[in-house]
C-alpha cells in the first residue's frame, strides 16, 4: 500500500523530534565557539561548565557540552566552524542517545540513536543532511528486531520515502508499501533488452511507467529520451523492449498509481504517489552497432 497510513506517520517520525532538538542545541554552542580563536568556556549561572571550546590544531576546535549534574552532554568537533566527523550525545545518566557523522554542518553518512536503557532504537543514512538509503527503527525490547524499514532515495533535493515495511516482534512483515519487482533478458541478435515490471500491491486500476535519461537523483536529463508505458485494465505488470549496446542503469518512475483500500468493505479509499526504481544492465557490447543506450 502507499505510503499514507498514519501508523506510518506517527511511528516513522518518533525520534525525529529528538534529533532536532540535538541539532538545535548543538548549533547554538557551536555559533558560540566559531569566533574563539584558541579556548572558550561557558557557564551556567551557578558557576557550572556548560560547555568548553578547545583549539586541538589549527581550525580544529574540539567542542564539549555538560548538563548542571556535570555530566557530559555532546562531543563534537568542528573545522573551520563547520561540524565534521563523529558527534556523540549521552543523556544525564551518562547512557549515550545518539552517534551522528557530519559534513559541513550536515548530517552524512550512518548516525544511530539509541534508548534511555543504551538499546539501538534507529539507524539512519544521510546524505548532506537528507535521509537516503535505509532507515531502521528497532523495537525496545531486543534492539535487534526491526520495527519499521523504509528506504530513501534523494529526489532532485528532497528526501522521499520510496519503500515501507512494518514487521511485529517476532519479525513477521505485517504492514508495507508496494514494491518494483524488475527483470530483464538480453536479446543478442539485435541487441535490446526484453524488461518486465511488476508492481507488487493487492489492488491497483492501472499504472503507467516513465522511462528516461534520468540521472542517480531521477533528474531527467533529456527530455526526449522519455517514454511512457501504461497499462490499461487489471494489470500489474508491463513488458518493454529497449536498446542497451553498453553496461547500463535503467531509471524509470511509475507515476502517481492509485491504490484501492477495501478492508473487507466496498472500496471507499484511492490513493497515489510515485515509486521509483532502477535496474542495472549488461549490454551486449556489439560492435559498429547504430543503436544507442540509456545511461
């Protein structure tokens, strides 16, 4: 099903909170220590550390936060002002909550966070800032059985959720969205590739398939090289024939299919959004061929 249930809503975004309100925190003291050009320190208004500024090396500033009870709160490092590198957070008990990599003041790369009881709660990839790729959130109880999957492509430059799967404790899936089941078969003799697309979801009317010169972000880089293939009655899947002389990596986007919701009743629910999706490909590199590939 898409990507619309408010469970999805709800229990994805737990945490979400929390890491903004990290940032936030983080930034201010950061502001604070962009203009120390060696040491600075803060203090609470009882006298206490609050956080300490340390030049390691030139532009290197070593960045630590305390809460009241003199525990340490953050430990980060800019250079040249900027966030870079491993960033760690631990609560008042001194139980680390999160472990974030940056780059130029954004998140890049994996960050976990964690429970009060120091249990793995997500696991999240970012690319400048952008959740891309898998994002994992595990239940309390064992922080090893996943709870919600999904994974996010970066669209143009925005974060889209383009898969979601829900599992209980015993890790049984119990909840997803609609996925691209891709395959292809080389034909040799004039040198195209016979692709098949099936889009896996209990009930759809129809769905129409764009494919094109799209670039790793589905960017289109040419729009000529588009083409469009829809499906007109009950069908969840379609068969295309392309040219491929060279290794390449088919994009496509099957565009806005709708869903019907029934739960047993008559169906009173139609829902759409886009599901991206790309296969890799062995050309078969025949030479002096007039034909061209999709890069």
């Amino acid at each position: 099903m898409p990507i619309n249930d408010s469970r999805y809503c709800i229990n994805a975004a737990k945490g979400i909170p929390a890491f903004v309100v990290l940032l936030i925190c983080w930034f201010s003291t950061l502001f604070s220590c962009k203009d120390s050009a060696y040491s600075h320190i803060d203090y609470f208004k009882d006298g206490s550390i609050k956080t300490t500024c340390k030049t390691i090396e030139d532009s290197i500033v070593l960045i630590t936060d305390y809460y009241q009870n003199h525990t340490i709160k953050n430990v980060r490092t800019a250079v040249n002002g900027q966030l870079k590198g491993i960033s760690q957070s631990f609560n008042e008990q001194g139980v680390m909550i999160a472990k974030t990599t940056w780059l130029h003041d954004k998140q890049h790369g994996q960050s976990l966070y964690y429970y009060p009881n120091g249990r793995l709660k997500q696991r999240v990839n970012f690319m400048y800032g952008l959740r891309c790729g898998e994002y994992k959130e595990y239940y309390n109880s064992t922080g090893n059985q996943v709870r919600f999957l999904v994974n996010y492509l970066v669209i143009g430059k925005k974060e889209y959720p383009n898969e979601y799967f829900e599992y209980d404790r015993a890790g049984k899936l119990i909840n997803q969205s609609p996925l691209v089941k891709a395959a292809y078969k080389t034909n040799y003799s004039d040198c195209t590739a016979h692709l098949t697309l099936q889009l896996i979801t209990p009930d759809f009317p129809e769905m129409t398939v764009l494919i094109g010169n799209y670039d790793a972000f589905f960017n289109l880089n040419d729009s000529t090289s588009l083409h469009t293939y829809s499906t007109t009655r009950l069908l969840n899947n379609v068969a295309i024939k392309l040219p491929v002389v060279n290794d390449t990596i088919i994009r496509g986007v099957i565009v806005n299919y709708k869903q019907l919701k029934s739960d047993r009743k008559p169906l009173t629910k139609m829902m759409g959004k886009d599901l991206y999706w790309s296969l890799a490909i062995k050309g078969c590199q025949r030479l002096n061929s007039h034909l061209t590939s999709i890069d």
